[in-house]
C-alpha cells in the first residue's frame, strides 16, 4: 500500500480529478495548500501597497492505493497537471505500513476499496 500526495495548480485539480477518474481512482482527499518553490512568489500593489507575496496557493491531493494503482495513479496525476511550466507541483509517494475502515474494522489493502 501506498499513499500519494500530489501538490498542483489549483485550477488544474478539475482536469487531475477526470484524469483519475478516466483510470478508475475515485477516492481521494483535496486540502488548499500554501507553498514555496522555484517560483519564488510575486509582488503586488493593493492601495498603493506594495506587498512581495512569497507562499502560493496549490492543491493537496492524498491518495492511498494498493501497489497494482500506483503507477495509473501517478500517470493520471501527471496527465492531469502538467503544463510544462515551473509551478506544475511534485508527487510524493510514501509506503503506508496499515489502513483501518472504521465502519467495519477491515486492515490493509482490502480497508483502501
């Protein structure tokens, strides 16, 4: 089992959640982010105010699969978020050692659905 967290483009999460569903991955959690990269941030000037603007808005997504969905899991991601421009986000993919169900107590990969 896996869990993947992808951080993209905000206005690109309709076109990463299509191409997830497109490759059968339907459960997911999406959180607002702020982060730093290479994009380094931007100014702006609100009143007169010039205010330098260093942590930018992106998209969380976390993804726990079983190990035959990794790979369309990432692709889909990929798929869905790339521009090709600084900014398009990481994948980060971390071993998930256990999942519970709540609802009925069931472990492990069968708990992920």
């Amino acid at each position: 089992m896996k869990l993947i967290i992808a951080m993209i483009q905000p206005h690109k999460l309709t076109d990463v959640k299509q191409a997830l569903f497109d490759a059968q991955v339907y459960k997911m959690t999406v959180s607002n982010a702020l982060g730093a990269g290479e994009q380094k941030g931007y100014t702006e000037a609100y009143r007169g105010v010039i205010t330098e603007i260093q942590l930018l808005k992106k998209v969380r997504i976390e993804i726990a699969v079983n190990e035959d969905f990794v790979e369309p899991t990432i692709a889909a991601i990929i798929e869905g978020a790339r521009t090709g421009s600084i900014g398009d986000g990481k994948i980060f993919v971390v071993d998930l050692p256990e999942c519970i169900r709540i609802r009925t107590g069931e472990r492990g990969g069968r708990a992920i659905g």
